[in-house]
C-alpha cells in the first residue's frame, strides 16, 4: 500500500456516496465526509487508511461524535487496512447500528 493521501481517502469516500466536507474547522484537507439522505446530513464520515491495524479508543470515537455533532449527522469512522487495501470497514455507534438492523428487518421479514 502506498502512503494514504487524501486523494486516497477521498476516493474511498466517493466509493460509499460521501460528500468531501470541510469538518471542526480543520477545513477540507482531512478526509471528512458526509452522507445525506433527503439533502439532509444522515451520517458524518472520518476516512483513515493503515497497513497494518488500528484501535478505536474512547477519545477518537469521542472526536468523530463531536464532528457528527457539529453537522447535525450521525458518527462513522470508515478504516481502510491492509497492504492492498483489502480490508474495508465501518465503525459506527450502536444506536446507528439498531436503526438500521430494524429498517432492514422491517423491509425483509414480510
């Protein structure tokens, strides 16, 4: 894997229908994104890519929350591992979790 750059983590922001957005007032150099749905902010999304591994800690999920906080959104960090970037995943909160799992099951268990 090359070094992350943010054209890279802007592209995988492009993959899920992020919108690249200026985020805590770092600007638009980090790669921070959002989802909207029905034009509105639905889920606010932090980018980062590693070779190998990363933690989430109680004070990074406590940064992407007050990001999300600040664009009326929920919070996601989307994690990009591995040498060929093969591994693709999506922290999010549980409350996140449970409103979708029940959007789900409503629409498939008819």
């Amino acid at each position: 894997m090359t070094k992350p750059t943010i054209k890279t983590e802007r592209y995988h922001l492009a993959r899920i229908g992020a919108d690249p957005t200026p985020n805590s007032g770092r600007g638009i150099k980090k790669a921070d994104g959002i989802i909207y749905l029905n034009e509105y902010p639905f889920i606010s999304v932090d980018t980062k890519e590693y070779k190998k591994g990363f933690r989430v800690t109680p004070d990074l999920w406590a940064k992407i929350n007050t990001d999300a906080h600040i664009n009326q959104s929920e919070p996601a960090y989307q994690l990009i591992l591995g040498e060929k970037q093969e591994t693709k995943l999506m922290v999010i909160g549980e409350g996140l979790f449970l409103e979708l799992l029940e959007y789900y099951l409503e629409g498939h268990t008819k």
